[in-house]
C-alpha cells in the first residue's frame, strides 16, 4: 500500500517543525492539492458550460485584477521544489553525511534530516553529541528495522513511501525512535485499517506487544488490537504469530470476562497448543540431563501461571473428564487434577467449596462467566437485504437458556423473547383507560429489547452481551460488543439496549458503507445475543488489560 504526506519530509514539533517548515517552504500545507489548485487558477474558466459559473469566474477575475494592480502575483509550484528536494536524494548531490546502517552507507543532508527528526536534529546540532561533529555516524538497529530503513530516508525527502503487513511495523519503530510524527501517523493510520488482516496473517501479536510497550503514545491503536484479540481469539489463536505471545500479555487476557470464545473448554485447548509450542522451544535448547531438568521445572510453573486462569466451572461435567486424556496432563497431572476438581465442585453444587475457592487469590474470577459464542448460552440474528428494510422494522426471536451455569437436572430453562429494531422504533398514538390521549413518537436508534418470558422468576441476575458482526480487509469478525448486566423479576422482565450502533451509520442515505454490513452483497446486519446466569458467586470486577 502506498501512504504519502503532503508536508513532504516535515513534521517534528517545537524547534524541529519551524525548520521542516522553513526548509520545505511551499511543499509544507500544499503538496499535490497545491498543484491542483494551480491548476485550476491558471485553466480560468476552460470548458466551462454553465452560465453561473461563467458569471462567478469573470467576478473572480474582476477580485483577482482589482488586488493585482500593483503588478504583485501568487504562484506556486509545489511539485517542483518537491521533486528538487527528491533528486538531491536519488542522485546523492551535496550531501554532507554518511548514515552507517547494518554496513551499508546512505548519503543525506543535515538540513533534511533535522527539519524530519527531533531526534536528528539534537544529535546534529547540540555539540554535546560526539555525532555533531563527525561527517559518517553508525546507527544501531534490529535486523527488521534495517532491511526498511532505505525506504525510511528516502520518505524524509520525497513524502511518499510503500508498506505492507509485514514492513509498517519495523516503519514505525524507526519514526517512533527518531519521532518522524508524521510518518508515525501514516503508519498507526495503516495498520488501523489492516486489523483484521493482521490476524488472519499472522502480524496481530506482534503489533500489540509493540504497542503495548509504547503505551499510551500508541493508545488508539492498541486499544483496538486488544479489542479484536479478546473478541476474535479463536482466530488469532490459528495465526502464525499467536504461539509467540509474550507470557504476561496472555497471563493477563486469561483474566478477561469479554473473551468471546465458544466455550471455556476451547479456550483451554488453545491455551494448551501455547504451552506445548513453548515446551518444543525449550527441549530444542536444553542439552545436558541438568538443562533438560530446568527446563521440566520452568514448564511446570509456566502452567501453574496459566492454567490457573482458566474457569474450570465453566465447563460441563463431560468437558471436565475429557480433560482428564488431554496431552498436557503428564506434563503436571497433579496441578490439573486439582484444578478440574474445582469444576466438578461447582457443578455438582458444592457450596462449601465454592466459596472456599472463591476466598482464595483470584477465586472470584472462576465461576464467572465470559462471552461464551455457542447454542447454550447464545442465539443469532440475520437482517438480509438491509438496503430494501422498511423503518421501524422489527426482528423478533426466541431463545431459551439455562437458568444456572451447572447443570443439575432440575434446573428449568429460561425463555428469552429478543426484538431487534435495526431502523428505528415508533410508538403509535394511544388513549389511556381515563380517556387521555398519549401522542405517538418515533426514535431514530438502534435497539435490542430483551424479555424474560418465565412464567414466575424471582429477582434474578443475568448478564446480556450483543456481538455484532463487522468486516474489514473482506474477513468477517466480531467487530462491536456491548453488555450489560440487569436483574430480572416478575416486575422487572424488560431491558433496551439502545444505540447499539450509530442510527447515521444505517441510514439509507448515508454516503458511506457501514463496517457492520456483511456478506458477499454488504448488504446482511448479523449480531448475536449471549445471555448468561450471575449468581452469588461471579464477580463483575476484572484486571485491566493493560500494563
């Protein structure tokens, strides 16, 4: 993909953007729309038909003769002074230094280099640096960053350059290390509109924990990666790069209450996938009986740290036995033995040992339930040819649920009425039984309208979540969440989740194509409805992600 910047090679702050300005002279604020706009002054009224526009060309004539009468003109010509500053690059004239990188020399300019970069500029110019004085300068860098930095200078002079998945993020730790700003917003602006793309081709981890340790210079953007990562993990999980996620990043998702997953038992195997990849690193690396036993020992607790974060309550009695044949089981059989042991305390509804558990560290976290996407616990709902929908349309469905997360045999279902109104809601003129009239009215949002259609339920909590299906780069992912957690009883059996997602968004009239439209057609709205018990045992409280 190609990016460009119309201020050319400028952009630091302070001291640094007065000289990219000074040095770039007209190339700064006019670039190519400069050019065009050149243009258009100097084409007048050419080819022009219509008579308005005749009559405001000649009294924009009329203006411009009326403040030129003393001879004085404005022209420009952005283009050629950018394309000056681009062949002093491409033919390395006059360049009075030599950049060392990885063994390879690149001629530059100070000038450039200090209008482009704070960074550049203290150490060209502050003679406390040894560099200010010295005419060839070596700069250190990682391997990824070295192979893009040809591109990297030459964007400081030409105000264009290509990147891709795999080049944007090395791209950015140059303009981070020498705070090129505007080269840092081209990137941060690419790799926002390349998320999913990134998952699918094994990018997304990398860019986190890059982010990540930026934070918040990067806040936008890693909100959004940690975002896509809790709500599309099953698919992060099958990258290439998710078996190189750093111990505490995973730690801490582990911890998370909106992981959209299928169900805790699949969160588990891909937990497990992670650990064994990082058993084959470290038997690659251990070569003596005394390496190969450290080795064991550190496995052993890196599971302890892991697996203690996942809800083995959550599971069904049939999940918790089939983890009893699992392939991690012999690397520490008595650890996870132990843990599924607290499932099967929750499900069998011991509540001395529940509570027990819940007291210790972190306890309050297992019996609490995450976004679990699956036929139990969720129900989906398909808006077909959106374009053709009338307003204040109506979707309705039902859904029946379990009423506790164990399974115990007197536990009846719960029947949920959901209504969907993706056009708006209207409520029709009425009369009241003493004879008042109650005007109609209409709302222009989005709503979900969830009812508890039990014949006889006491005050209950229940936790409701939306995840509404979105696409970008063509791939198809959860791309908006919203939750809530409300009480239902006899008096209380409705809630509305309003503005799910912008009314504007959805309009017919909107120029621009909502993300939340799929299909081959973009024309389906697809969401899903996760209901879920909160008893006395679950806890709403979570670690922030964030370090």
């Amino acid at each position: 993909m190609n990016v460009a910047n119309s201020n050319g090679g400028g952009g630091g702050g302070g001291a640094a953007g007065a000289a990219a300005a000074a040095v770039a002279g007209g190339a700064a604020g006019c670039g190519n729309g400069g050019a065009d706009n050149a243009n258009a002054a100097t084409n007048g009224t050419e080819g022009l038909t219509n008579p308005t526009d005749d009559q405001d060309a000649k009294r924009r004539k009329c203006l411009e003769s009326d403040e030129a009468q003393d001879g004085a003109s404005t022209m420009i010509d952005a283009n050629s002074v950018l394309n000056k500053i681009a062949h002093l690059y491409a033919e390395q004239l006059m360049s009075d230094i030599v950049l060392l990188v990885d063994g390879k020399e690149y001629p530059a300019h100070r000038v450039i280099l200090c209008a482009s970069s704070d960074v550049f500029q203290v150490m060209l110019m502050n003679p406390e640096w040894n560099e200010c004085s010295k005419h060839i300068i070596e700069l250190h860098e990682e391997a990824c960053c070295s192979a893009v930095f040809p591109q990297f200078i030459k964007y400081l002079y030409v105000g264009h350059i290509e990147v891709n998945l795999q080049t944007v993020m090395p791209m950015l730790a140059l303009s981070d290390k020498y705070n090129v700003r505007d080269l840092i917003e081209l990137c941060v602006g690419y790799m926002m509109k390349h998320v999913a793309k990134a998952a699918t081709s094994g990018y997304l981890v990398s860019w986190l924990q890059y982010t990540l340790s930026f934070s918040p210079t990067h806040n936008d953007l890693t909100e959004t990666l940690k975002r896509f990562l809790k709500w599309n993990l099953e698919m992060v999980a099958e990258s290439k790069d998710f078996v190189d996620m750093d111990p505490a990043i995973l730690i801490l998702l582990l911890q998370q209450n909106d992981i959209v997953i299928a169900s805790e038992y699949k969160l588990f195997t891909i937990l497990q996938t992670w650990l064994l990849h990082r058993r084959e690193q470290s038997d690659t690396t251990a070569n003596t009986s005394a390496d190969k036993k450290a080795s064991a020992n550190n496995f052993m607790e890196l599971i302890e740290q892991t697996v203690v974060h996942i809800r083995f309550g959550m599971m069904t009695p049939r999940e918790l036995a089939h983890l009893l044949i699992v392939p991690l089981i012999e690397y520490h059989k008595e650890f996870l033995v132990e843990r599924i042991a607290i499932g099967m305390s929750y499900q069998s509804g011991q509540e001395d040992r529940v509570r027990e558990i819940r007291a210790s560290e972190g306890g309050e976290l297992q019996f609490t339930p995450r976004l679990y996407w699956n036929d139990t616990w969720s129900v989906g709902i398909d808006v077909h040819n959106f374009d053709e929908i009338e307003d204040y349309k109506n979707y309705v469905t039902c859904f029946f649920s379990q009423r506790h997360i164990a399974e115990t045999e007197d536990d009846p279902c719960m029947t949920w009425e959901i209504e969907f109104f993706p056009r708006g809601v209207k409520y029709n003129r009425a009369k009241m039984v003493w004879g008042e009239d109650v005007p109609g009215c209409s709302l222009n949002i989005v709503r979900l309208r969830v009812t508890c259609k039990h014949q006889t339920i006491c005050e209950e909590r229940f936790k409701v979540a939306v995840l509404i299906v979105g696409v970008q780069n063509k791939i198809t992912h959860i791309r908006t969440v919203i939750e809530r957690t409300e009480y239902f009883s006899d008096d209380s059996r409705v809630i509305n989740l309003d503005n799910l997602l912008p009314y504007e968004e959805l309009e017919h009239t909107s120029p621009y194509l909502s993300p939340h439209l799929t299909g081959n057609q973009r024309n389906t709205l697809s969401l899903h409805v996760v209901i879920t018990p909160m008893d006395a045992h679950t806890c709403r409280d979570t670690p922030p992600f964030q370090f």
